[in-house]
C-alpha cells in the first residue's frame, strides 16, 4: 500500500482495499476475523492473500494486537494448508514488512518446516520465483539448523575426495 502520514496522524491509503478496513472495523466490535477456507476455489487456489492486507493494516494502525491476530491466522493457515505459503504470499509479505520484522521469520520458518523442492520454480527471466531477501534468509536458517549428525554422507572432509569422484562407466 502506498501511505502517507499527515502531521495530524491521519493516515492516507489511496491503494487501500476497502474490504480489508471493513474486516479491520469489525474486528475492533467483535474480535473476531473472517473464517478461514482451508479448501482450494475452482483453480485450486486458497483465498489467503487478504492475510497480507490485513497484517499491514494492523501494522500501519499500529494495532498490535490485530496483527497478531492475523499472524495467528497464518500459522493455522500453514497448519491446515499443506501448500502455505507459496512463493507469491511469501513474496508479498517480504514486500511490506521490513527486515527484522517477526512475519518474516515466521515465512522462513514455516518453508523449513514445510516446504519442498518444486516450493521454488525458476522464472522465465531465469531468476527464482522467491524474493531474493528470502531466499537468504531460508538459507541461513537452514544452515543455522543443521547439525554435522544430520548430514549422513559423510563423516570426515578425509572421505570428500571417494566421494565426489566421478563414476567411470568401464
């Protein structure tokens, strides 16, 4: 969303759905947010983006609590939904929340727990479909959480040399 702040506090959101601040409104009465689809519409989609708009309106309000309300949302989403979050959901989120921020984590997080080698696609352009921010992030929290035990190849840098040698068709 392009913001603006004005000097009296008042926020300007030109781009703003305004579904999501009707959702935003509601949950201020009744602290509740809309019910979670965990089944695909006709495309085989899940209908999850609108958790992206609502994290940043509860962030740009500086509604914590809200916020929260929609991270807990994800989690369940991740929970549920066996394909959560894609590509284009983690790239969303990386495009509002700033480094640092605990939504971030939480997308490395949940592909570490999660996700699987066709997760990442190549695009035409020749790039990764994932934002490259992330994709350091997930790298080093996978790195952050092996174990040398965990590797089963090899024991010793010693047997590299057996290993990594290539086979000869005799």
């Amino acid at each position: 969303m392009n913001v603006t702040r004005q000097d009296d506090g008042t926020l300007k959101l030109p781009y703003a759905e305004p579904k999501t601040f009707k959702m935003y409104m509601v949950w201020l009465y009744s602290r509740q947010l809309p019910q979670l689809v965990t089944t695909p519409n006709a495309e085989g989609k899940f209908d999850v983006d609108w958790l992206v708009d609502a994290y940043e309106v509860g962030d740009l309000v500086r509604d914590y609590e809200f916020r929260d309300a929609v991270i807990n949302l994800m989690i369940r989403c991740g929970q549920e939904i066996d394909s959560f979050p894609e590509a284009s959901f983690v790239d969303k989120i990386y495009s509002i929340a700033p480094g640092g921020a605990r939504v971030r984590d939480l997308m490395v997080d949940m592909w570490v727990c999660k996700a699987d080698s066709p997760w990442i696609e190549w695009t035409p352009e020749g790039g990764l479909n994932i934002p490259g921010d992330f994709t350091e992030d997930l790298v080093l929290s996978l790195l952050r959480r092996r174990t040398k035990a965990q590797w089963p190849l090899l024991r010793t840098l010693d047997s590299f040399e057996l290993y990594y040698h290539a086979e000869e068709d005799w």
